[in-house]
C-alpha cells in the first residue's frame, strides 16, 4: 500500500514537471513572438512618422535654402546693376573733365594770344563758331618762310582750294592749314610776305613762335596747342610741306581708332642716338639715352603722324613743362611716355614715291602718304609732287564721296 502510493505520486511529480517544462517553454516562445510583433508595429510607425517630419523639415529647409539663393541672385544682380552706373558714371564724369581741360587750354591760348598781340588772335575771334561744331581732324602743315614753291605745289594737288577747302571743312569735317609762325623781327619783309599770301589764300595757322629749324619741338607744341583751342576735331595730324597725302584715305585710316582714347598713329621707328656733333640729326643730349650707340625709344616719323584729341590736350596743358629734344620727331615719342596710350604702326603713312606707291595702289592699298626716305620727303618735292599725284593720288572723287 505505501509503496504503491509511494510510487503513484512519483510519476505524478514526473509528468508535472514535464508539462510544467513544456508550459514554461511555450509561454517563452508565445511570448518572445507577442513581444516581436507588438515591439515592430509602434517602431515602424515611429520611423514612419519621423521621416515624414524630417522629409517635411528638408522641404522647408531646401524652400529656404532656395528662396536664399533667389535672394542672393538678386542682390548680385543689384550689385552689378551698381557696378555698372558706377563705371559708367566714372567714363561720364573723365569725359566731363577732359572737355573742361579743353576748354582752359583754349581760354588760356586766347588770353596769351591777344595779350601777346600776335596773329592768332584773328583765329581765335572765329573759334567761337568752329568750336560749336565737331570735326574728324585738322592737318597741319609744317612750313617755313622759304618754302612758297613747296606749298603752291600742294595747293594745285592734294590740297583743296577756294570753295572746295570750305565744303571740305563744312561737309566733311577736315581742316587743313599751312603752320607757320613769325620771324624773328616781328612785321619784318617776311611776315610781311606770309600775310600777302593769306590774304590771297586764306589757308594758314599762324602760331605765336619765332620760326627756326632748331626750334621745331617748340612749334610742334604751340601748333597742337593752338589747333586744339580753336577746333574741337577727333585727330589733329602733323605733316611736312614735302609730302603727298590723299586726305580721304588718312580720314578713313583714323576714324578706325575713333573710338579709342588715347591714340598715336605713325610709322613707328627707333632710330640711333648720334651723338657726333655736326652730323644731321645729331642729339646734343645722348647721355639721356644710356651708352653710345643706343637707340631712342620707339616713336612716330616726323613726315607726318597724327594724335587724338586726348593728347592734343594733354600737349596744351603741359606745353610749359615737356621738355624739347633736337629732334620735334622724338620730342613728341618723349612726352608720351609713362602715358597710358595706343602706338598704332601703319606703314601706310610712310609709303614711298612711284614706284612704290603707284604699285600699291594698283593693289587696291592706296597710301596715305608718299615721299622718300632719302631725302626726309619727296626729293625736289616742288618739281616732282605732282607727279606723285597723278600716279598715286586716291582721285578726287574718293575724297568727296567719303564718309567720315
């Protein structure tokens, strides 16, 4: 009896434990896979929501960031637009000084001239009405008192007359004058002569400058001085009286560099410093140049050579402190160092006579100027200018049918 009792309450200690294991182990399992699903659901919501905050977070940032750069663009744009009135603002009120400039040097070549009482101020009381109106260029002729032969020759080619020089300046804008000063005894024979002569003519410049070949520096100043007071033109052009030039073609050759500020225009040479006395060309200042046999620096051939009204300008403010070398050729080349400017070569300005030139035009590359090397322009230029004229000259319906 005991045993057997015994023996029933073991087995059933046994199978309880049994299924109490297996209860244990299903609870377990029941309850890592309740926890799985009730843990995933409210975590996948959660991220859900979060990235719908976050994505609703960038959209603002990014509408931000993208109404930033608008912004940003139109404050560039601004500052450009700024930039821009300022620059132009800057060119407007340099122009305005420059015309100012101009104006002072005229009014200061008309005091000196009439307190002075030389010729020009005959010029002067017309400037008032030539300054009213702009013109393309003014050509002056450099002349001296011996040389009557050279500019008949030029009269009766390249150079209008009579009422033809006044529809050339009228209708086209060109001036063209003989540069001449006075003598040394003021109302002397020879002034007397240059008088007769204008007053037959009407085409001179008279300057208030003691004539002399060691003195052409000093003319070349006071001629663009003067040229500038009295005419406000785009280019004022230098050109001896023994050379050939076809006007239309030097106009259409500069109005080019119209555009330009500061222009010099030439055919650009840097010939030797000599410094042997007695031979032409002869430096007495070499030393300025550094060791013999040195070149001068770059500048324009005194045949002819033009320079825009920027530095006319500048040559008639400054015309009491630039210094004058020997040479009125390298003068001008010096006074325009250190200037901020254009050196235009144009080997047009410097062609040869026939048969150069002829050969050229026939080419269709007219010249603007034709003379010889040889002789600093045309060789006997009173007796062989016109023949020069009629082989190389543009024709002188080129000239009035030009537009400028």
């Amino acid at each position: 009896m005991s045993f057997k009792s015994k023996g029933d309450q073991s087995t059933r200690s046994f199978v309880s434990k049994k299924w109490t294991f297996l209860l244990c182990l299903g609870c377990f399992c029941a309850g890592m896979l309740f926890t799985n699903r009730m843990g995933t659901v409210p975590e996948s919501k959660g991220i859900t929501r979060t990235t719908a905050v976050e994505a609703e977070k960038l959209k603002l940032i990014s509408e931000g960031c993208n109404l930033k750069a608008k912004e940003e663009k139109q404050v560039t744009k601004g500052i450009i637009g700024e930039v821009f009135k300022t620059h132009h603002a800057i060119q407007t009120l340099d122009k305005t000084i420059s015309n100012l400039e101009m104006e002072l040097a005229a009014a200061r070549a008309a005091q000196e001239s009439l307190l002075s009482g030389s010729p020009l101020s005959t010029d002067v009381n017309r400037a008032e009405s030539s300054r009213k109106r702009k013109y393309v260029m003014v050509i002056g002729i450099n002349t001296a008192f011996s040389s009557r032969k050279r500019r008949d020759s030029i009269r009766t080619t390249w150079m209008p007359q009579g009422e033809k020089r006044k529809k050339l300046e009228d209708e086209k804008g060109i001036i063209v004058r003989f540069v001449i000063g006075h003598s040394a005894t003021t109302g002397g024979i020879l002034d007397r002569s240059i008088e007769a002569e204008n007053k037959k003519h009407g085409d001179f410049l008279r300057l208030d400058h003691v004539e002399g070949y060691l003195e052409l520096s000093a003319k070349t100043k006071i001629y663009f001085a003067t040229a500038v007071a009295l005419w406000d033109a785009d280019f004022y052009v230098k050109v001896d009286d023994d050379v050939h030039v076809n006007i239309a073609t030097l106009g259409e050759t500069l109005v080019r560099h119209r555009k330009k500020p500061r222009v010099y225009i030439g055919c650009m040479k840097s010939g030797p410093v000599l410094s042997q006395k007695g031979v032409r060309y002869h430096e007495p200042e070499h030393w300025k140049f550094g060791e013999a046999g040195n070149k001068y620096f770059r500048h324009a051939t005194g045949q002819l050579y033009a320079i825009s009204k920027d530095l006319a300008t500048y040559i008639s403010i400054n015309q009491h402190v630039l210094h004058k070398y020997a040479n009125e050729d390298v003068s001008l080349g010096s006074w325009f160092i250190g200037l901020d400017l254009e050196h235009i070569d144009d080997r047009r300005l410097c062609c040869g006579t026939p048969p150069d030139c002829e050969w050229k035009a026939q080419a269709g590359n007219i010249c603007v100027a034709s003379f010889d090397w040889s002789c600093s322009g045309i060789c006997r230029s009173a007796d062989r200018i016109k023949e020069v004229h009629r082989r190389c000259g543009e024709g002188e319906n080129a000239l009035w049918s030009a537009t400028f």
